[in-house]
C-alpha cells in the first residue's frame, strides 16, 4: 500500500464545529482553546466565521477572537467569509487566509446561500479579487461533493464544473466536503481519480464526515491517490444537523492517530491535541465523539 | 479500485456482543431477536457459548436458546466452545459449526484461557476432532493479532505459526481478531499480503473492532486484496472492556452498508437488520454505538 510521506491536517473545529453549538460559549474559552490548539503542531486553524451573526450568533464574537487570540508564526489562522461585508470583518480583525464557500448541487445552494450557482460566482469572485489585493490567500469549500441531502447524487462533472469556476476566480486550495457523509471509498477513489485529470492533487484538501463511519475510510482512498492535505475537527465536534448526536466532522485525533500509526508525518502531537481537545469539551453540550478522546478520558 | 463482488458477513452478537452485557437478558428475547436476525438474510449467526456459566453467567442458557430459535435452513447456526464438556452441551443443543478459540500473544493466551499457548493446543485438537466425528464443521478464532493490551505487537510469525497449527487440526475456517482495535490499513495490508503465501482466502474472515475507528478503514484494506468474509455484530454490540462505552466490534449494520453502497453483494436486507438491531436495543444497557442505528431511529 503506497501512502504519501507527509500528510497536512487542517483544524476547522472553532468554526465548522463550534458552529453547531446552541448554547453561547464565551469568547475567552473559545480563545483559550485555539492558543493551545495552536501548540499542538497543528498548521492552520480556521477560528471563525464572518457571516452575519444573525445566522450564526455562536461565532458573533469573530474580530474579538480574531484579535485576541495569541498568534503562533507556524500556524496560518482562517475564517469563513460569505460576502464584502464579511471580507471588511476579516480584514480588520487580520486574519491570514480567508474560506469562501458554495454547494455542488443548486439546491443545498440554494437552501444555504439563498441564490443559485450562477448567483453565487459573482458575489465570490469579487470577494476573492478583494482579498488577493489585500495580500490574503483564499481556500474554497464546495459542499455535497459526494452526495446531497435534496438531490441524492450530485454529478461529477457539475462539480468539476464548480471546481474550475472556482480556481479560475484565483483560490489557492479546495476543500471538497462530504457534508452528509454518504462518500464510501469506491466512490471516492473513482472520483479523484478523474479530478486529478483536473486539478493538481497540492491544491485539493479533503474534508470527510463520519456520520456513517466511513471517514478514515475514504481518507485512506484518498490516500491512495496521493491526496495529502485533509481537514478534521478536533474531538469530532460538529455533531450532523440531520440527525442529532450523530458525527459530522471526522474527529482530527482520531485522522492524526491512524495517520501517525501508518508513518505518515503530520507534525502534530497526539497528546497536545487531546489535552487541547478535552478543554472545549467542558463548554460544548454533547459528549464528543472521537475514539481517541472517549479513550483518552478513560485513562 | 478492485473489491471483490460478494461478501459473506458473519453475525457474532449474540454471542460475542451479548456477553459484555452485565444485566442478564431473558432467554426469551435472545431466542426472538436471533429469530429475527434470521430473516434478514444473514449467512451466519454465533448464537451463543457453550463455556462454564460461572466465567459468562449471560450465556447460561446456551442449551435453551439452541434448543428453542426457530432454525432457517439458509443460516448456518454457531456457538462457541471453550473444551470437551462445552462440546458435548453444543452437539446436544445441535448447532451446525462449533468455534473455537485462543490467542496469537502469550499474555492474552494465559490470561483468558489460564494455559501457555502450547498446552492450548491439545485442548482444542481433542475438540476439533470429535466435533468432526459429529459431523460438525468447525470455525477458529485467533484473538490479538494486530496488537496485545499487555505485550503491544505481536510478532506476525507467531501469528501465522497459530494459524497454521489450527489449520493443521482440521478447522474450516479461522477469523483473525484485532481485539483491541488497534490494526490500522497499513498494517492489515503488509500482514495478508504475507498472510496469502500461507493461507487461501476462502478460509481466512476478518473480525476487526472499531474502538479507535479503523474498522471499515481496515475493512477495505483487506477487501482491496480480495478477502471477502467479515465478522460484524449488530448495532455494534459489545463494547471494549478497556474502555466502558467505547466500541468493540464492528457494526454488522454500519459493515453491511458500506459494503451495499460499493455495489458488493452481501445477500442481508439492511431495513431488515436495522428493525432487528432496533429489538435488541431495548434489552441492553447502553446507546448501540452502530452511526447506521442512530440515523435509523431519527427517522
């Protein structure tokens, strides 16, 4: 079994997990969690979200943890940005790299950013040109790339579609995301086998969801392939909205322990990272559900 | 990506899920729930335990619920026989195939079954041979192969040097156990590819655990090299003694639809399994760790 070398983890857990959250934690933890989550060798932390706090009170708190968090040279620091307005936010609170985002299929599209595909070019394309001119790198997440909660399969060629209008914007990485978790490893293997006739493997990451277990599976798929550069939310947090208490977000303990296991360097600590995981548990509602913590707090 | 066509899954919770549980669960259930794991299409159901009721007083009905199942001539009915004495109860209770068991590590060897595995070996060869003068086919369960909770790896010729001591006794079959969930898809990958120089994949199934989330990982490691029989337990019952809470076994329901969803042939209705699996839940104590159970019961 062939496997890269080196494998790059991206840590969305303080926006695509604390998103989910209902009860308001208090900024200083949230805080608190990325200093330590940003000494654990992780190399890039997506920390916040700039959409309007009316559709996610939770992350209302954005330039304040943006400002205040103590920045480590080694980590890049991102946030979601949905518009112009949400580009000013970030800007002003400086954060290195901005996320931009939009779905496969038109009608999660529709159901999430209110407008349809070709609605939603133009809105990124400015916000990308805006953030290049002010000297940031920008990630785009495509969601419902393996299947979609309305329309069941998506088509791989509208999302290759999708994916080349976003590069041709000027992005400099892809995340393609299992929103609902329904990607199993044939599946995956098959696709990124054409998306590499595509796009060069450097620039996509891959951001799986476990709500069905198939996770590590499809990563090691992926892996396969050459695909080194994946996202993961520590602790797992993130929990599914389709069905609550079910997984969402694969567990980044978890992707870091198997990676690890198979020799593959990712640079982070596996202790340092459940410590840093087990603090947010206190302030989240559910139990979290990554192997790797349920493990750690038994010990 | 290159999976076999057909997949025998083999059903071990109510034996191998059930005897973790510590409330003693009616007899009467056992026998509806076997029933009903029955119909569903599964190949293969380990009932029970034919050893001392003092060490699993859960499984003391043995007799009974061999006895009283209502047998479906496309099921192969199983249980578990520790010696001679275990033997003899099973051949009364007439199950098709009797398993046998032991260790790839000394510690685990001794602590479970207090002998060295040298003096296992007469033991189970007396067994063997007159389950096969009873006409009995007879399965063998190699435990700790990927890695020993006392002694950590476990050296892959004293593995295939287990096996080929079981295989030279006359088993049919024999099912490599990573009991503590540690194997990862690196591991299985490098261990049967050495692994089919000795033995032919027919008589070789794969019972991996999913406490550190690796088990459909691994699943399709070993499927990529063409092994096609697994071991699951329903709603993945039987939690890791090492961890209260954590997973144990594989979800036969979470294995059975990944499996379905690359297009493998499996012969089990997943609806069926998933209202069977529903049954056993209000029997036991906690939540069944299974993602496929959790999604079914939101619905």
């Amino acid at each position: 079994m062939e496997l890269p070398l080196d494998v790059t983890i991206k840590e969305v857990g303080p926006r695509d997990g604390l998103q989910n959250e209902s009860d308001q934690i208090p900024t200083e933890n949230k805080i608190e969690w990325i200093n330590q989550l940003s000494k654990t060798g992780l190399p890039y932390i997506e920390i916040t979200s700039f959409v309007h706090p009316k559709w996610i009170p939770q992350l209302k708190d954005a330039v304040e943890v943006s400002k205040q968090i103590e920045r480590n040279p080694d980590v890049t620091y991102a946030a979601l940005v949905p518009n112009m307005k949400g580009l000013e936010r970030a800007i002003e609170a400086d954060v290195d790299e901005v996320s931009i985002f939009m779905s496969a299929s038109e009608t999660h599209n529709k159901k999430n950013i209110n407008k349809s595909i070709d609605e939603t070019y133009p809105v990124l394309q400015e916000v990308v040109e805006a953030a290049r001119k002010e000297g940031k790198s920008v990630r785009g997440y495509v969601s419902t790339v393996f299947g979609c909660p309305y329309e069941g399969a998506v088509d791989e060629n509208q999302v290759i579609s999708v994916c080349q209008n976003l590069f041709d914007m000027g992005i400099d990485e892809l995340s393609l995301g299992d929103t609902i978790g329904v990607a199993n490893p044939l599946q995956v293997d098959a696709f990124l086998k054409k998306l590499e006739r595509y796009f060069m493997k450097d620039h996509i990451a891959l951001h799986f969801h476990d709500t069905r277990g198939m996770a590590l599976a499809n990563t090691v798929a992926a892996l396969q392939l050459g695909y080194h550069i994946f996202d993961g939310s520590a602790g797992g947090l993130g929990g599914c909205p389709y069905a609550k208490g079910a997984t969402g977000n694969v567990s980044t303990d978890d992707l870091n322990y198997m990676l690890q296991e198979m020799n593959i360097k990712t640079g982070i600590d596996q202790s340092e990272l459940l410590k840093a995981t087990s603090y947010i548990q206190d302030y989240v509602e559910n139990q979290l559900p990554s192997k790797q913590m349920n493990i750690f707090k038994k010990q």
